[in-house]
C-alpha cells in the first residue's frame, strides 16, 4: 500500500511539474503565447491540407466520371 501512494505522490508531483515547465513562456514573458496549431496560421500546414483537398476532389471526380 505505501509503494501505490510512493507512486502516486510522485506521478502527480511530475506532471505538475511538466504542466508548469510547459507554462512558463506562456505565463512568465510578456506577451507570450503557446504556439497555435491552426492550419490556416501555419504556412505548411495549410499548404498540405490545400493539397490534401485537391488530391480528394481530383479522386471524387474520377469516381463520378467513370460512374
């Protein structure tokens, strides 16, 4: 029983202390913000799901076409 609680105790003391390295930009610096994971504020990802888009429409069309 004292092994489980040992355990325990110390998974929650090291996810606060990940939550709160994960934090610091966001919390301490002025201005600071986590990074956004839009697709349309990141260049790269948009340009991939632009292509992903063309590559469906392209595939629906040949499956209408050959209907």
């Amino acid at each position: 029983m004292k092994t489980v609680l040992v355990t325990v105790i110390s998974v929650v003391v090291l996810l606060a202390m990940a939550i709160a390295l994960l934090g610091v930009k966001a919390l301490f610096v002025k201005g600071g913000r986590f990074p956004s994971g839009h697709v349309h504020d990141l260049p790269r990802r948009r340009r991939m799901a632009l292509e992903r888009l063309k590559k469906n429409n392209n595939s629906k069309n040949n499956i209408q076409s050959h209907q």
